[in-house]
C-alpha cells in the first residue's frame, strides 16, 4: 500500500510538471501536445511500477528470519 501511494504521488507530481514545463517549452518554438490519454497512461505506468519494484523487495524480506537478515551484512 505504501508503495503504490507513494508511486501515485510521484506520477501526479510528473504529471504537474509536464504540464508546468509545456508553455516553456512552447516559448521556445517546440511543438508539445498534451492529452488527457496520456496523462492517465502516465499515471496507471507510473503506480504500476512503484508497486512492483516496492511489492518485490518487501515480500523477499518477509521470507527472512529477522535475526539472520539483522546479522547478514
């Protein structure tokens, strides 16, 4: 849980910054075209995988013994 909502923080806030950036990057002559499908197709990406790269690593220490990973350096 905490992985997929810290993901879906991360995703917003690239969303926002793709927005922010967009009129800069039109200042300059670069053609940018934002929609809303890519937007969402960001987002779903992006807490996709934050939950997995966050899912993996926690559910191989859940197979440990707490004492040995403690230990093991």
């Amino acid at each position: 849980m905490e992985a997929s909502c810290t993901s879906m923080v991360g995703a917003v806030l690239g969303v926002m910054l793709a927005l922010g950036i967009t009129p800069v990057l039109e200042h300059f002559g670069v053609r940018v075209e934002l929609s809303a499908y890519g937007a969402v197709l960001s987002l779903v990406f992006g807490v996709l995988t934050g939950t997995l790269f966050g899912f993996y690593p926690a559910y191989q220490a859940s197979n440990l013994i707490p004492v040995v990973a403690l230990n093991h350096e």
